[in-house]
C-alpha cells in the first residue's frame, strides 16, 4: 500500500533555519541545520535500501506560496501567501510503498525524532494512504 507522510512547519520556522528566531520558533545554528539534514538524509537512504521510498521532496519557505481559488464571479483568485492567520503549511513529504498502516507509523515515529532545538513547534507527522482505486473510497 502506498502512503502519504507529511511533515509541516511554517514561515517562522524556515526564517529561524536561516538564524532568526522569534517568538514562535528559536533560531537555528549552522550545526542544528547539519544534524536535520543528516537524519533526514540518513532516513530517505534507509528507505531507499528498503524499497520502500517511492518519492521524497523538500518544499520552498511557505512565504512562496501561491493561492489559487474561486471568486464570487467564478474567475480565479490568485494571492500570495501565507496570510497572517495561516499556521503551519506542508514543508516536505514522503510516498512510501510499505507493508501496512503499522510499518508507515514506525517510519513516522522516527521522523518525530530528528534532532532540532530546544523550544522549536512539535507538529505532527500525518500520514494519509493514497487511494489506488480500490473498494475503500466511494466513486
């Protein structure tokens, strides 16, 4: 079964991976930033030599991000974002072929575990199974 495994952060938490702490989230040392991406380095290759990772990316700061929707007229709306009130935002993802929903989990539990500083937002890491046409979702 194939899943989806999303981690989250937002603008506060990428400008402190650059060094400027806020309130929200403590700013990063060169060193922070290196561990991060150790682990997450040495997590994509254990999944790699599994078989498991089918895909994995990093995403841009949220402050890229573009939203498209619908005006009252139907016309798209598009704006730049986050807005103020945006919280967190997708940062990252996985697709993983694994063997049950319990394999998946102990691969997210893993990923709770990459070393940051003291202080930064705990976010949860979701996973979602992708619907590959079976009898599970309504059509």
């Amino acid at each position: 079964m194939k899943y989806l495994v999303m981690v989250q952060a937002s603008q506060a938490d990428c400008e402190a991976m650059r060094g400027k702490g806020s309130e929200h989230s403590p700013a990063w040392s060169e060193k922070d930033v290196q561990a991060m991406f150790s682990f997450m380095e040495a997590v994509n290759n254990d999944l790699a030599e599994s078989g498991e990772l089918v895909d994995g990316q990093g995403l841009v700061e949220p402050a890229q991000t573009r939203f498209v929707s619908a005006g009252e007229d139907g016309r798209p709306v598009i704006s730049d974002g986050p807005y103020g009130e945006t919280k967190e935002l997708l940062c990252g993802y996985w697709v993983l072929d694994c063997e049950s929903l319990e394999r998946v989990t102990e691969i997210a539990a893993r990923i709770v575990q990459c070393p940051q500083p003291e202080g930064v937002p705990d976010y949860p890491v979701v996973i979602r199974a992708i619907d590959e046409g079976g009898d599970d979702v309504r059509r």
